[in-house]
C-alpha cells in the first residue's frame, strides 16, 4: 500500500533549491563564515552536475538554466 502520496521533485531539484538558498543567506553574513557557507553551496551542485555529466549534457549550461529558473520561481512558490 502507497504510506505516502506527496511528490518529491528529482534530478537534483532539492540540491539546487538548497544551494540557492545558502548562496543567498551566505550574502548576508560578514567575514570568513560567507566563505565556508558559499563553498557549501557549491558543493550541493556537485549532484545535479553529475547527473548532467552521466546523461551526456552540457553541464554548465544545464546548470545555468537550474540557477536562473530557481532563482525566477523562488522558495515555497508550486510552479
């Protein structure tokens, strides 16, 4: 039987929605802590990367398209 019916978005949606959101609260800390929350950022790209990789697309433009479109949409926003 279904335990639960929610739907949970793949291809490294969650990592770059989570990577948005530390790069934009890394912007509003001072000092050497920006650097490390930043860092920690781009390291959650390293899964939607991959995923990019292994199927065979260009990664880097893949990625910038993610960035923009979570950046136009925002947090808690359906579409």
């Amino acid at each position: 039987s279904l335990q639960n019916d929610s739907v949970v978005a793949g291809g490294g949606a969650i990592e770059m929605e989570l990577s948005r959101y530390l790069r934009d609260y890394s912007r509003t800390i001072p000092g050497k802590q920006q650097l490390l929350i930043g860092a920690y950022a781009k390291a959650l790209e390293i899964i939607p990367r991959q995923l990019c990789d292994n199927a065979g697309f260009d990664a880097t433009n893949i990625l910038n398209k993610l960035r923009a479109k979570h950046a136009q949409v925002g947090p808690g926003s359906t579409d």
